[in-house]
C-alpha cells in the first residue's frame, strides 16, 4: 500500500457511519478515476456504494482506514476525511 494514497480517520459523530453520511460519501467518490475503499480490518467496502459503506462498522469511535487505487484521487480521500473530521456536521458531543 502507498501511505500517500491511505488516510486514517475517526467516526466522531453520534449516530456513527448511517445512511445520509455513507449518501454523501458515495456521491464525492462519483468524480474518482479509480476506486476508492473505506477499511475496517479485514472488510472493504467500495466508498461508491452506500450498501457498501453500511456493511462497515462505522460506530462513533471507530477508526477507519481510506485508500484511493490511484494517486489522482488523493484530493478526494482529502475531501472525505475532513468529512469525517466534522463528525458528517452532526452532533458529535452525545
């Protein structure tokens, strides 16, 4: 694995990984030019599909690995974990 193609990012938000954060992740990852994976141990999921991001165990707390197959899509990886940095602009203090 290339580190620079991987970041590492916390769930901060209450409700954890659910439906509306896993839409809109999945709707950034449209304009990838390669895949792009949300890691929990030994299960992957394609960051493009929201069923796929909901079989990820995406509790408040959990850290998760993402990795882009290509470099042209660091500034995505970028983007979505900022997303997750802002606790999916929920409430993260419950």
């Amino acid at each position: 694995m290339n580190n620079n193609r991987i970041r590492k990012v916390i769930v901060k938000n209450s409700l954890g990984l659910h439906a509306r954060p896993a839409s809109m992740i999945a709707k950034i990852i449209r304009n990838a030019q390669s895949n792009v994976w949300i890691i929990d141990g030994n299960n992957r999921a394609d960051a493009s599909s929201v069923i796929d991001i909901l079989t990820i165990n995406g509790k408040k707390g959990k850290t998760l690995i993402l990795e882009a197959d290509s470099q042209n899509d660091i500034q995505l990886l970028d983007t979505i974990a900022e997303f997750f940095q802002s606790g999916f602009g929920e409430d993260t203090n419950e």
